[in-house]
C-alpha cells in the first residue's frame, strides 16, 4: 500500500509492475490532502472515535469494579450477557440501528454514530478490564481503607493507577475498532455528506471511471498512520495489558 502510493500512475498501471518505484512521486499524497473535505472527514474520524472510547472506558471501568470486586444477584448472568454480545456480528444489527435511527432523527449525526461504535467496543472493553481488575489484589484496597481511605478512594488512589496498562490496551484497541470502522459510517451518514468519516472519505477514489489507485493508496496510508504510531508508542503496555486481561481471573 505505502508503496503504490508513492509510484507514478503509469508505474502502477504498467504490465511489468516492479516492487519499489523507479521514480518516486508525492504527487498522489497531494490529491488525497486537497481532496474536498479532508480536514473536514479527518476531524469527524477523531471525534466519533475519541468520544466512543473515551464512553465506553467510563462505563466499562464502573461495569468491571462491579463484577470484579462486588457479590450481587445476577452477576454471572451479567457477565454471560457481555460475552455473548461481544460475540454477536454487529453486522446484524446494521438495518435495526438504521430504522432506530430513522424513527428518532438520527440519521446524519455524528452524535448516533458515537453511540454506535460505543455500543460496538463496550463489552470488549469491560471483558478485558475485568479481567486485569482481578490480577490486582483486593488486599491493596483493603489496607488502604484501614489506612482511612473510602471505598472509592481506595480504587481511585491505589488500584486505579495498577490499570493503567489494561486502560491503554483497551482503548487502543477500541480506537482501533471505532477508526476502521465502514459499515455503520456509510449506511447512517447519507444526506449529509460533511457528516462523513475517513473510511467512507476513501471509497471516493472510485467513480464510473474506474479507481485512482495511487490517490487511494496514498489515502489510506495517512489513514493508518495515527494507529500506527500510537501503537508503535504504546506497545509494551499494549502486550502485558492484553496479557493480563485474558488469562487473569
């Protein structure tokens, strides 16, 4: 991909195509930034995504301290329902979100779409947050209310830093879910074309003339690059938050 996007047109339409480009243009990197919209779909890509993970890591850290360090009625049933919509297509439920959508004057917002990606990234995130809530000692909390802290400020003062690595894990991932995501973009944005996100932005290299193969792949790699980096940046908490979340507890 990042290679064809830096290949002249008529390289990359050649019958003997060669792996790295003879004569190495930023010409395709040009049409994909003054494409119109492309702050505009840039900006909709960050605030849909940030505000869905930024939800789902608020109401999936309180879903997780409640299964994790509480006893309650209900609990194992709680959790069977999280594993079972995690497992669920969210594919299926493409055409209800629209006809919800449509019947409530959502469509074209991106306040619905939020919500759908944190529908769509919330029982990942409280799965794995449980389980490395359960790898920290109780113990921890516990000396720290004898010490004079409450309940809370135990959690928030002692346990709440220990999660950071599940915390970064969780929402890289999340991010990742959420920045990919087409399906939903392209079937609740219609009407209003300045709604749209990056993914739907990329099938615009595509008309009844064919596709802008360069254009297209220098689009999607400025599309990956974000992702890219924080992960590159992240990683090793990235490994031992994941670590941590599916073989503890």
């Amino acid at each position: 991909m990042v290679v064809t996007a830096f290949k002249p047109a008529a390289d990359i339409q050649s019958d003997t195509p060669s792996f790295l480009p003879l004569h190495p243009t930023l010409a395709h990197f040009g049409t994909a930034v003054h494409s119109p919209g492309f702050g505009t779909f840039w900006r909709n890509s960050l605030t849909v995504t940030l505000g869905a993970v930024l939800l789902s890591l608020v109401v999936a850290l309180l879903a997780a301290f409640a299964v994790g360090r509480m006893r309650w009625r209900g609990r194992r049933a709680f959790l069977l329902m999280v594993f079972v919509a995690q497992m669920a297509p969210w594919e299926a439920l493409l055409i209800p979100m629209y006809v919800i959508a449509r019947d409530t004057d959502m469509l074209d917002r991106l306040s619905m779409l939020t919500l759908v990606y944190f529908m769509t990234t919330l029982p990942f995130t409280i799965v794995t947050l449980r389980g490395f809530l359960a790898a920290i000692p109780v113990e921890l909390e516990e000396a720290a209310q004898v010490d004079g802290c409450t309940r809370p400020a135990a959690f928030r003062r002692v346990t709440f830093p220990l999660l950071a690595p599940g915390l970064l894990s969780t929402s890289l991932f999340g991010f990742i879910t959420a920045w990919n995501e087409f399906a939903f973009a392209n079937t609740l944005i219609i009407k209003n074309q300045d709604a749209r996100t990056l993914p739907v932005w990329l099938s615009s290299f595509s008309n009844v003339f064919g596709t802008d193969w360069g254009a297209t792949m220098a689009a999607s790699s400025l599309f990956m690059l974000p992702v890219l980096v924080v992960f590159l940046l992240l990683q090793n908490r990235v490994t031992s938050g994941m670590t941590a979340g599916a073989v503890k507890g």
